[in-house]
C-alpha cells in the first residue's frame, strides 16, 4: 500500500520526475519516468502508463499480435485468388 502511495505522489507532482525520452516516430512516443518507474506511450490523443517491467512483455504482445495479422493476411490473400476450374471432368 505504500508503494501505491509514493508512486501516486510522483504521479501528481510533476516537478519530481524526470523524464527520459525512449523512442519516437511519426505516431508517437514513449517516455520513461524515473520517479514513478512508469513507462507512457502517447499515440495521439491517446496516453497509457504502464509499469517499466511491463515495457518488454507490451513489446512481446506486439511483437506476436503483428505476426499473427501478417499470416491471417498472407492466407486471405491465398483465398480470395480465384482458381481455374476444369467444368470439362466426367
């Protein structure tokens, strides 16, 4: 529980982080917040903060879910080519 409430202070008084920049590109960026241990990803609007240990296991989630979309994508493709059929078999 005090762990919680030390990383809610951090959280709410700006001034007692640092804040290190990780990566960025052209949909976002992702900060590292040493006081907090916390780790936000900005896509736009948008703002999630998640503990710095999960960073790799967001990444691993990533990772297969953009492997798993390429080979569903791959077999559509495979399956909506037409296909010749022979209507000349007896």
């Amino acid at each position: 529980m005090e762990k919680n409430n030390k990383q809610e202070q951090a959280m709410n008084n700006e001034e007692s982080c640092s804040r290190v920049l990780l990566s960025k590109n052209e949909i976002g960026r992702i900060v590292f917040c040493e006081g907090c241990s916390v780790a936000e990803l900005e896509i736009g609007a948008i703002s999630l903060r998640i503990e710095g240990s999960a960073l790799n296991s967001l990444k691993m989630l990533l990772a297969d879910a953009t492997t798993r979309l390429t080979l569903y994508q791959q077999e559509q493709a495979v399956y909506s080519k037409p296909t010749a059929i022979n209507y000349n078999v007896h």
